[in-house]
C-alpha cells in the first residue's frame, strides 16, 4: 500500500478516536536512509539521503482554542498527550514521544509570532498518530515526527512557507530534543521523489535529484542495537558535533578566516567554510590540521586550551557548552579533533564523487565509495558498533556492491547497494548468519527499500 491510501485509512479512524469528529486534514512523512555523506550535514558538507516506504501518518483536525491533543494507535506504547500552545512550552520527560510534537509545536508558536500573531489566537490540533519506522534506529522516525507535527501546525494556523524553508525551520526546531543534528533528514523527508536520490547542500539549503537505477535496490538491515536519540546516544553525538566545531574554529583562525573568541559553537565556521572560503583542497587542510596539532589524536582539557590561548574552565565554558546549557563531560581519550576532521573531509570528497557515480551509472564505483565510507565512520568517527560491522561484511560477502552503517550510527542500521536480481542473496545471508543464530526473525529487521516520495498532505473536503 502507499502513502496515500495509508493515510486514507488513518482518516477513516479519526472518528474513534476523537468521537465523532472529522479529520480535516492527513499527513504522511516518510523515513530515510542516508546512502553516504555521513556526519557531514552539521559541518556544512553534502549528504545524499533517500526517501523510504515506512513512515509517520497524521489525521489531523484544528481546534478553535490553543490546546494539542495526542493520540496514538500503539496507545499502551504511546500513551495519549496534551498540552497548550504557548511561547514557553516545557518539555515532557526525556524520551517522551510528546517532545516531538512539543519540537515543531515551539518553532511554529516562535514563527507565528515573528509574523505579527497572537499567541492566544493560535489554533492547536488534535492528531491522530500511526507509523511503522523503526524507533531509534537511524531511519529517522524522529524527524519523520517532527515534520508531520510541523505541517500540521503551519496548516492548522495558515502559516505558508516553501518546504526548503520548512525543512531548514524543522531542522533547528528538532534541536528542542536535545540533539545538536544537522538538516538531512528534514530536507529528504519533506523534498523526497520517488525513484531518485538527493544530493543535499546546506547553508544554504539546496538539492538535487539524481535518479536511482530501477534494476537496484537497498536492502537494509537492523544491527539489534538501539541507538536511541534522546538516550544514550546523545551525549556521543553532540560530542562529535563540538569536535568538528573546535577543529574548524582553530583551522579558521590559522587560515585568517575568523577570531575564535567570536563567540561557541553557534557563531563559528564550519569545516565546510574553510574549503569554500580559502579555496583549499580538503586533504590540504587536514594536513595543516594534522601539523597544527602535531598528530595529536586526542586532545587533553589543557592543551586543546592552550591552543585557544585559555585557561581550562574558561575554554570549557565558551566551547564545550551544549545547547541546553550544560557542559560536555571531558571523555577519557581526551577531544578527538584530528581523527573527526579526517573523516569528515574525506567523506565530504566521497559524496561528491558518489554523486557523480549515481549520474553516470558506475555503481560498482558508488559500492567501494561506500564501503570507504564505513571504514572512515568506524575508524575515525567511532560510531559503528559490532554488530554493524558484522552485518556490512555479510552482505558484502554475498554479493552487495558496498555497504555501510547508516544515519547517525552507535547502533540502528547497516545498509547495502545491490542489484535486484542479488538482492535475495544478501537477504539470505543476513538471515542465515546474523540473525538465526540471534533467534531473532528477519521480519521487522530486514527491508528491501527503493527511493519512495517525499511528504504528502491532502486536505479533506
Ligand atoms: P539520525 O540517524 O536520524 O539520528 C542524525 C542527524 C542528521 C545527521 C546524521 C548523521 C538528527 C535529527 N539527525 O540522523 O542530521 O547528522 O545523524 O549523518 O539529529
């Protein structure tokens, strides 16, 4: 079944759920799986994502007060929610599956204000909420949520806006979680066609379509480990996003670029500006890195202060500080600037070429690209886990053209390129060695998935 029919459905229970009334309005966002370009979003670099067939339905009605009534069809999992628009909207418990709504919910009060509105003048919604993407697993169920809410919100107030700009608006809104990501899933979810890849560029937003063979496919299975975004995976991720950040600001300030005292994370370049703005190689500039760091891998508190010319707190204090005002615990191997920066740079050149190879058809070309990919995310970036690396091997051995974890990574899923005609092997072979000795099925942990559309909104009549 497709999007379209699926929310259809979700519209014919409305009335259930919210005894008697009518759904005015039905909102599908898909999932996706990010083919390579991974970590790359928040720096500034590429990303190519597609759209896949699972996704998160909303049937919505507005209500004339400022009230937002939740509920889902898995409600002993998602138990119901309410809570009122406000321009301070506290957030539920970490985790809570409210918070996603809470995200989109925050940024469009915030909008409708800076367009000359009235708080007290917005109208809430009541949802009802169904989807089938895997939870925190890098398939990107979150922002699948986060934008539906955001849809529906903008629909409900009559808020018009181009989805690039949506996106870009859903991309910060999200970092109400606690997360510090970048813009590739909101921009896939929202601007997805079906058949083709996107290459994403950010700052600003803009992509392009690049059509996917027919005769291949991704097949995509799950490592079994959760790698849950608001969880234990939080703190591991904002950290690499704080490690590019000091990289960039001290390459900035040795290439002229920018004064680091500037002020943190927000206000500074990005690894992709040192590239754009001195007209360097990437590899030139990891060099320089490499020099300036004198091959440290692993910054201690004192040095990487001293290269700021800081004290230790004082450092700490102005770059160490996540958004929700906490400071990030120093890990134990120290900050890992040098090996964060290799990988990213080296996977900003890989997404370029692999963008070349999908538009001129060498996907034997595409498959080693993402096979380098996965070494680079493993080895330098840390965030793949055993069982991804069990999995990508697999699937390679069994005939996949390349393979590699995808998303975020600490767990979640490892994908792989294949003709149509292997897929069935890779299937196979997943199963036989991965997850019969697990007891575990595959159904539920292995999809076969093409590139699927993009958001789709019908208002009922
Ligand atoms: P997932 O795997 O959906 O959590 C995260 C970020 C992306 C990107 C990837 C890594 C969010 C919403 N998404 O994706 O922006 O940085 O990791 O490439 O935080």
């Amino acid at each position: 079944m497709g999007l379209r029919e699926d929310i259809q459905n979700l519209g014919r229970r409305f009335a259930e759920a919210f005894t008697g009334r009518r759904a005015e309005l039905l909102i599908g966002v898909p999932g996706r799986i990010n083919l390579i370009g991974e970590h790359t979003d928040y720096n500034g670099f590429p990303v190519m994502p597609m759209a896949i067939e699972r996704s998160v339905r909303l049937a919505v009605a507005a209500r004339q007060d400022g009230r937002v009534e939740l509920r889902n069809v898995e409600r002993e999992r998602y138990p119901d929610r309410r809570f009122r628009l406000s321009e301070d909207i506290p957030p539920y418990a970490n985790g809570d599956w409210g918070n996603y709504f809470k995200a989109a919910a925050q940024s469009v009060v915030e909008l409708a204000v800076g367009w000359g509105r009235q708080v007290g003048a917005l109208r809430g919604v009541s949802c009802l909420v169904e989807g089938d993407i895997p939870p925190a697993a890098g398939l990107s169920s979150s922002t699948a949520l986060v934008v539906a809410a955001g849809l529906a919100f903008c629909a409900a107030n009559g808020l018009e806006m181009s989805r690039a700009a949506l996106a870009e608006r859903m991309a910060e809104a999200e970092h109400y979680v606690g997360t510090q990501g970048g813009g590739m899933d909101q921009a896939v979810c929202l601007l997805a066609h079906a058949g083709e890849a996107l290459k994403v560029d950010f700052f600003p937003l803009d992509v392009q379509r690049i059509p996917f063979p027919a005769d291949h496919c991704i097949v995509a299975a799950h490592s079994t480990v959760k790698a849950e975004k608001t969880g234990r995976r939080r703190p591991h991720y904002n950290r690499r996003v704080i490690e590019c950040s000091l990289g960039a600001q001290l390459l900035a300030r040795e290439l002229g670029l920018a004064a680091p005292e500037a002020g943190g994370p927000d206000a500074a370049p990005r690894l992709a500006d040192l590239v754009a703005r001195t007209g360097r190689a990437p590899a030139q500039i990891v060099e320089l890195l490499e020099h300036l760091l004198d091959g440290d891998e692993g910054l201690t508190l004192k040095r990487a202060a001293g290269l700021f010319d800081l004290e230790p707190g004082e450092f700490a204090r102005r770059f160490l500080r996540m958004k929700d005002g906490s400071l990030l615990p120093m890990p134990g191997h120290g900050l890992r600037v040098l090996p964060r920066c290799r990988h990213v740079f080296g996977e900003a050149e890989r997404t370029e070429r692999a963008a070349d190879c999908l538009r001129g058809g060498d996907l034997e070309e595409f498959g080693r690209l993402m096979n380098e990919s996965h070494r680079s995310c493993a080895q330098h970036y840390e965030i793949s886990v055993p069982e991804l690396d069990e999995l990508v091997l697999l699937m390679r051995q069994a005939g996949a053209l390349g393979a590699r974890l995808t998303g975020a990574g600490f767990g979640g899923f490892a994908i792989a390129l294949a003709q149509e005609q292997r897929a069935g092997d890779v299937t196979l072979a997943v199963q036989k060695e991965f997850y019969a000795p697990r007891g575990l099925p595959t159904a539920d942990n292995v999809f076969v998935f093409r590139p699927a559309e993009g958001a789709v909104l019908e208002e009922l009549p």
